[in-house]
C-alpha cells in the first residue's frame, strides 16, 4: 500500500536539526525515505557523521561551507528547510536592544536562510523542481514588547523575504512555504518552564501554564509536540502539496486570534 506522504529518494538540507522540531523533522524525513543533512554548531553524539555537517551558520563563511557540503555529499538538493531560529536578547523592552543585539538576531533569523537559498536555490530553478520552507513564528505577529521584539521582527522580515522569493521562483518550478510555529514544546522551553516553577514555588505544569499565559492563552491547552510541526512540514514538502506556494501555515494551537 502507497504510503499517503512519501520523500522517497528526496535529498534534503535541514538547518538546526539536532533538537526540538528540527531533530523531528530529520526523523521523520528519513522514516519517509529522504537523505538528509543537517547542521549546528556542535553535533550529537547520536547522529550519524554522515548526516551532518558542523556549521556556524551566522556567518557567511559557515553558509557557503554548508552549501557546499550538500553539492558533495547529496549531489544537490531538493528541499531546503530552514529551522535555524532563536534569541538571545535580554529583555527590557526596545530599549534595551543595541544595534549588536539587534545585528544578532538578524544574523540568526533571517540571513541564513538568505545566504543558503542564493546558493542552493538557482539549481532548483535550473531543474525546475524543489522545495523551501522557512520556519516564521507566530511573534511577526504576536511580539511580547519586553522580550522579543528583535526576534519578531527577523521573523517578520523572514516572512516578507519568503512571499517575494516565492513569486520569482515558482513560476520556475520551485515552490516556498512559511511554517509559522507558536510555542514547541521542546527540551529548552521545558526547561525554563521548569525555571519558572522554581522561581515562583509551584510544580512544573505550573510553568508550563504561565508561558501559555504570557502568549494569552493557547485554546487548545497545550503546546505544539516537535512531532506536529515536523508533520506539516514534511506534508508541505511532499509532492501532496504540489499546488501550495507562497503561502504561510500557522501551528499555534490556536494562540494567534483570527476573525
């Protein structure tokens, strides 16, 4: 029996995939048949050499190696999902963000994708098939102004950078999609959720409920698992999604609120 989504014999670059939903994404991507390669800074011990490939992809240098690396040990690629993402801005409000802080985020959030996509994109172009999908988030349009107002905005700008790039390059074949994810509940946020629930005295499901609270509350009453974003991402680079381009999907358990 066909299975509903296949990557058979897809060869896949995945930034920032040794944890959360990226780690999610490569398993699954491999449970469905794609050669995948993914990257960090630092690699696991559990993952295998030759699915990765260290990288600081912050700087340019470290977006060309990479780029470079899939040429070699992919022979090219077909999907491209850019997970990378992040913040280390203190909080404060605006003020409180210099023009080092905000070049950081910047150069987390937004120019990897960039500088990977004028690498590895025009071969797409050249084959006319392929598949990018940038991981937004839910801040472009829910920023908390005391914490994350740099992070919303590279994500904003990450967004904007997606939707032009899909008008030039679909009509070449290659299609790119947003996933715009609301809080994960990955190793890191369990962990400050856990931060919270010793700060303030109370258990760790606590915590967990006072970051759904600093969100305005997530209908649905949990977070998203790294396995549900990893889903509709790897639907979305299925050839099931072959009509759906320039587009953005929300996974938030509902936090944003729509009309």
């Amino acid at each position: 029996m066909t299975p509903f989504v296949s990557l058979e014999g897809k060869r896949a670059l995945v930034t920032a995939g040794t944890r959360g939903a990226g780690a999610a994404t490569v398993a699954l991507f491999e449970e469905l048949g794609a050669r995948v390669l993914t990257s960090a800074r630092s690699k696991p011990e559990a993952l295998p050499d030759e699915q990765f490939f260290a990288a600081d992809l912050t700087q340019a240098e470290g977006c060309t190696a990479l780029a470079a690396a899939v040429r070699e040990r992919l022979g090219g690629v077909d999907i491209i999902v850019h997970m990378l993402g992040g913040s280390s801005a203190p909080g404060g409000g605006y003020e409180a963000l210099s023009d080092q802080e905000w070049q950081k985020e910047l150069d987390l959030n937004l120019m990897p994708a960039i500088r990977l996509d004028r690498e590895l994109v025009p071969e797409m172009q050249a084959r006319g098939s392929g598949v990018v999908i940038h991981v937004t988030s839910i801040q472009r349009e829910l920023p908390l102004p005391e914490a994350t107002t740099a992070y919303a905005a590279a994500k904003a700008a990450l967004s904007t950078y997606s939707k032009s790039l899909s008008k030039q390059v679909s009509p070449n074949g290659v299609r790119v999609v947003r996933v715009s994810p609301g809080w994960i509940e990955t190793e890191s946020s369990v962990d400050l959720a856990r931060r919270l629930a010793a700060e303030h005295g109370v258990d760790v499901e606590q915590g967990k409920q006072m970051i759904m609270d600093s969100l305005g509350g997530i209908p649905i009453g949990r977070p998203s698992k790294p396995a549900e974003v990893a889903s509709l991402i790897a639907f979305l680079a299925s050839d099931r999604a072959g009509t759906i381009t320039g587009t953005e999907y929300v996974i938030d358990g509902g936090t944003v609120p729509t009309a």
